[in-house]
C-alpha cells in the first residue's frame, strides 16, 4: 500500500473524497481484470435503461407470472394497445421479453428466467 498526499488545491474537497492519490494498487489492479468489456457494459446499461420506465416495470411485472396477449397487457395497464406496442418493443429490443404469434393475437412472456429473478430481486429491495 502506498500513499501519496493530494497537492492542495484551490477548491475545497467534500468529505466523501478521498484526500491521497491511488492507494491500493493490487485492489485497483484486481478490480481492472474484473472489469467487463465495454461493449458489455453497454447492454447492460440498455437493459437497465429499459427497466427505468415505471410502465415497462409494470409489464414486466406482470409478465414474470405469466404471458399475456398485448390486449390484455392493454387492458391491465389502462393504455392503448399502439402504447403497448412501443413499449413493448423497447423492451425486446433490451432482450427482456418474447412474443409468439397464435393466429391474430400476439403474446408475450420474458425472455428467460434471468429477468424474472432480476425483477423478483429489485422487488423485495424496493420493498425493504
């Protein structure tokens, strides 16, 4: 561990900052090789991106029971099936649901079971 006291500068610092130069070099070093690639991060960020909204949370919602039609998704939320529809786009194009075609009605469901356990989760934080 070495320490390098931080030049004084003009501006005061909060207390929430550290007031030395990097520290930890073997911590830095490990948390560099834990890094993602940044195109991960990317999708990652467009998958959290898509879940900020609090009308694509309340299909998502509802989806981790079960699959609905777009209708009734409609009818659930009290929006137009054309709203639904946009919303529900943003959330395949972030990979967080599915669609299958019965005839003239178009179902949805989550794409896999990673997004029910992330909704599960961020539920029971949000409700500590």
């Amino acid at each position: 561990m070495t320490a390098t006291a931080r030049k004084p500068s003009n501006s005061a610092k909060p207390a929430d900052v550290c007031q030395i130069e990097c520290v930890h070099r073997d911590a830095v070093a490990r948390a560099a090789r834990a890094l993602k690639p940044e195109s991960t991060l990317q999708r990652l960020g467009e998958f959290y991106k898509a879940l900020g909204d609090p009308t694509r949370l309340k299909i998502i919602t509802a989806l981790v029971r079960e699959e609905l039609c777009v209708c009734d998704i409609a009818c659930l939320t009290g929006m137009s099936e054309s709203a639904i529809s946009h919303q529900l786009r943003v959330l395949r194009a972030a990979r967080l649901v599915k669609y299958r075609r019965q005839g003239r009605i178009v179902y949805y469901s989550l794409a896999d079971s990673h997004v029910a356990d992330i909704i599960e989760q961020g539920l029971r934080h949000a409700e500590e």
